[in-house]
C-alpha cells in the first residue's frame, strides 16, 4: 500500500490472525506498522491486493457498510485520538453510547474500566489536563470498552512506565481469553518478550512471522 | 425534559462555533420578514373580499354637472328624476335612490375635507342602485339605454374598481410568496454554510465517531438538535418582534381616520397561519442541517 501517489510502504505481505489469537507487530520505527494497523481498522484502503475482515472482501464493502464492522473492533490509536472537549468516562462511553447503549450501564461499566486503568480519580478531567500516559489509558479503556471481536493496538504502551505497561497487557490478555483477537503494533523488544505470543515482524516492507 | 435534551451532552463542540452563532439571527431575520409578508398577503386578501361582498349586487349611476346650464338645480333634479325613472321600470332593480348632498360630502370628506370646499363644488350626482339578490340584470345594455335617455348618466358597477382592488391583492400575495421563498433560500442557505464550516473546523472529531463506529445519522443527529435549538431561538424571537411590529402597526391603523382604511382583522384559520413561520423555519433548519452532513460525509470515507 502506499499514500497518495508515494512509495509502497509495505507491499505483497500476506497474513491471517486466527480468531481469538494474540499478535505482537514488531519491527523499527517507520516499518509501516501503523499503516498495517490503518488498513485494518478501515480507515486506509490499501492501493492494491485482497483484505479480509471477519470473512468480507474489504474491497466489496459500501460506506454503509463500515460502521457494523468498525463497531466489531477496539482501536487504540497510535496518537490516542481522543475527544478534547469530553471528559475521560465520556470519551470512554463513545462506543456504547453510539451502539445505544443505556445510560446507567454505560456510566457503571465504564467508570469500572476507568478505575481498572488506574484512572478512577480523572473520571471527569478533559485529556488535556492529563498526561500522556494518562490519555493512552483512556484510548484504551475506549478500544476495550464494547467488547469488540478484534483489537487493534498502536504502540499502546508507548507513553507509560513498565509496571502500567505490564498491566495493560494482562487486560489485553484477559479480553482475549474471552474471544477477542488482538494484534498490538510495538517497537518495545523487551516488552513483547515478556509475553509469550506470536509475532508478525514488518521490516523493510516484508512481513515474516515468528512463533514465541 | 426538552430542555433536558437541548442541553444534552454533545460528541461535537458545536455549541461555541463561530459558524453557527449566526443562525438564530438569520432564522429570526427570516421568520420576521415572514410573518409581516404573510400578514400582509392575508390582510390584503381579506380586504378585497369585504369589498367585493359589500360591492356585489350594487350599482352606481353618476350623473355629471350639465354645463352651460342657466338653471343648474333644475336642470340636475330633472336628470335624476328621468334617470331614477328608468331605473325602476328595468327588472331586475330593487331599489334606487339618489344620494343626498350631505351623503355625498360625506363621502368626499375623507379624501377633501370637510365643510366650505365640498359645498362650493358643483359635485355630480351620485345614485345608489341595488340589484334584486340572483338577478341578472345587461349592465352593459342597461348602460347605453342610460347614455341614451339622459345625457352626462354613466353607469358604474364597482367592476374596475374590483379588479384593481383583486390585481392590487394578488399582487401583495405574489411579493409575500417571493419574499418567503428568498428568506428561506436565506436560511438554507445560512445552514448549509454553517453545518459546512462546522463540519470541516470538526473533521477530526468526526472522523474519530466514524473509526469507532458512528454512522452518519448519529452525527447528523448531532447537528439537527444544535439547528433545532439555534433556530427555534431565533424563531420565535423573530416572530415576537413581528407580532409587535404588526401590533403597532394595528394600533397606528385604527387611529388614523377609520374611513379611509379598512380594519385590519385575521380569521383564527389565518392567525395559525402566522402562528406557523418559527416552526417551519425550524423544521427547514433541521432538514437542511440533516441533508447537509449526509452530503458532506457522504464523500469522506
Ligand atoms: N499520512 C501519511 N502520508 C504519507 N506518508 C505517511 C503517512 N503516514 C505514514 N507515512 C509514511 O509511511 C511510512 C510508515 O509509517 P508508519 O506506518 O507510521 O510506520 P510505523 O508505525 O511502523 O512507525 C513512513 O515512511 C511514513 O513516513
Ligand atoms: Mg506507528
């Protein structure tokens, strides 16, 4: 795939994620590993070749037909991509107040999460009075929120000390032994050989996968 | 519990926008303009159909001032007898009777003034037919059968008079159609700008409510319910500035010479019409906005 008339960043990589496994992206810096991630979570549409998402062409799907599949998965965004003007639970609900959730449920599940993260004190601050660490928490906590079928995570512990990392990963871990299959984009060697899963390693535009 | 929902938590910021602060101005402007149209196109129409109920089945014959005359008061009381005379032999006439002078000066005074001016005058005679209810009487023929008998007769029946007065009201209700069509080419227009604007100065925010799932009607729906808010605002404070206007205008209407206009007066059928231009407006703003967003998303992807 490549963007607007560019290079092919990453090309000819061919790759299945079994339902309710779990997948580190590795590789260096500027590999293409958020782009992989981008094409996944159908916010790019790659330039050329075939993606399957839960069993649909991605080729063949309709604008109409995007918001079922993106509610199917949890995206934690490389630059969190939180709502500025909405307090941390409020960011968190997003996905269950668009599936139409109920309003007490959503307030109770998501202050759980919150306090789960270790954010059950800035429930109601904006992300901006918050720390980079702080905010990533919260993009997670709203890619986990709904429960989706497949997560994608973009250097999700990219912004916080090891001890958080190492819990955020158990959360991970812990939504996947419920069903969710999850593939996290990082760069953090000796994070991901704490944790013994599979491992699709992108590096000069070749994707090769390295069992644990 | 409405406002509750007004006031409710929004995905997008779009209560602090600059592109929309101007609406409820614009929808106020509009439903204003609106009102006074709607009340003048009513108020119009109204009038030409109590003239024209109190004209129908009336005819009017004048007689002009013979000249040269020695004997003028004669000469005058002697075409009236004749004319009164053949009036009453035509079928189809109930009733005909010759206007006093005090009648006929009452009738000028609004437009002449009263007292000195009016006596000196030689002023025509004027004579008051009435029409057997359902007759149909040849005006026309009636008409040179007058000329005929009794020179300086004319026959007038109200029937130029009634078409200016019906062009005069069509024509009020074709501008207040033209202005309801510009101000809410206005509107749509303003909302279109504002939902435009809005959505690009939000593009990221929107995009983020897409990436975790949102369709395009939840978003939409997120803008309708700021034009539903901003605009009804404006609407009714629009309308409240109209009602006052035609208040006034009312008030300064009945205290002028009461001869000379009519009064003004609505039917409770047409007071809902004029009751109706903030809700409409309203209803035009949460369209527009809806149809806006799903054109603008509709080509993001
Ligand atoms: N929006 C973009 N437009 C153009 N080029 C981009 C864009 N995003 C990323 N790239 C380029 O794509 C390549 C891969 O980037 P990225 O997918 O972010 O890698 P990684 O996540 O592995 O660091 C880089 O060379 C980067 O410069
Ligand atoms: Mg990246």
């Amino acid at each position: 795939m490549s963007y607007a008339g560019g290079p092919e960043i990453v090309s000819d990589l061919t790759f299945q994620l079994a339902a309710g496994s779990f997948h580190f992206l590795t590789g260096p810096s500027g590999a293409g590993k958020s782009s992989l991630l981008k094409i996944l979570y159908l916010a790019l549409r790659p330039s050329r070749g075939i993606v399957e998402l839960f069993g649909r062409d991605v080729r063949t799907l309709g604008r109409a037909d995007l918001p079922a599949l993106r509610r199917r998965i949890g995206v934690v965004f490389q630059d969190f991509r939180l709502i500025p003007h909405l307090s941390a639970l409020d960011n968190v609900a997003l996905p269950l107040r668009i599936a139409g959730a109920k309003e007490a449920q959503v307030r109770e599940h998501v202050s759980e999460l919150l306090r789960w993260v270790g954010l059950g004190e800035q429930m109601n601050a904006l992300p901006a009075t918050l720390s980079g660490g702080q905010q990533q928490r919260i993009s997670i906590a709203r890619a986990v929120i709904g429960r989706p079928a497949l997560l994608l995570a973009d250097e999700p512990t990219g912004n916080v000390d090891d001890a958080i990392a190492v819990r955020l990963l158990y959360l991970f871990e812990e939504l996947n032994k419920m069903g969710t299959t999850v593939l996290i984009a990082s760069h953090n060697e000796s994070l991901v050989q704490r944790f013994p899963h599979a491992r699709l390693h992108l590096e000069g535009g070749r994707l090769e996968r390295r069992t644990a | 519990m409405i406002r509750g929902w007004l006031s409710s938590r929004t995905d997008l910021p779009l209560k602090g926008d600059a592109a929309s602060r101007f609406l409820p101005w614009v929808v106020a402007v509009m439903v204003y303009l609106a009102v006074l149209a709607l009340a003048g196109a009513l108020l119009a129409r109204d009038s030409v159909l109590r003239w024209s109920r109190s004209l129908t089945g009336t005819l009017t014959v004048q007689i002009a001032v013979p000249a040269g005359e020695r004997n003028l008061d004669v000469a005058m009381a002697d075409r009236i007898d004749r004319t009164l005379e053949l009036l009453r032999r035509t079928p189809g006439i109930d009733r005909a009777q010759a206007l006093s002078a005090d009648q006929i000066s009452a009738l000028l005074e609004p437009w002449l003034g009263g007292g000195a001016i009016v006596d000196e005058l030689p002023l025509p005679a004027l004579i008051d037919v009435a029409l057997v209810p359902g007759a149909r009487v040849d005006l026309k023929a009636l008409a040179e059968r007058l000329a005929a008998a009794v020179p300086g007769a004319a026959l007038d029946d109200h029937g130029k008079w009634l078409k200016d007065l019906i062009r005069l009201a069509l024509a009020a209700q074709a501008a207040a159609g033209l202005i309801l069509l510009l101000v809410t080419g206005c509107a749509v227009a303003a909302v279109v700008f504002a939902v435009r604007t809005s959505l690009a100065i939000h593009r990221d925010v929107v995009e983020i409510l897409h990436l975790v799932g949102a369709r395009d009607r939840y978003i939409a729906s997120q803008f309708q319910r700021h034009a539903l808010a901003l605009s009804l605002k404006g609407g009714l404070s629009g309308w409240l500035l109209a009602l006052i206007t035609l208040g006034g205008a009312a008030w300064a209407l009945l205290s002028l010479d009461a001869a000379l206009m009519p009064r003004p007066s609505l039917a409770w059928l047409e007071w809902l019409l004029i009751l109706l231009p903030p809700f409409a407006a309203t209803g035009i703003a949460v369209l527009t906005a809806r149809l806006a967003v799903h054109n603008v998303l509709g080509r993001m992807i």
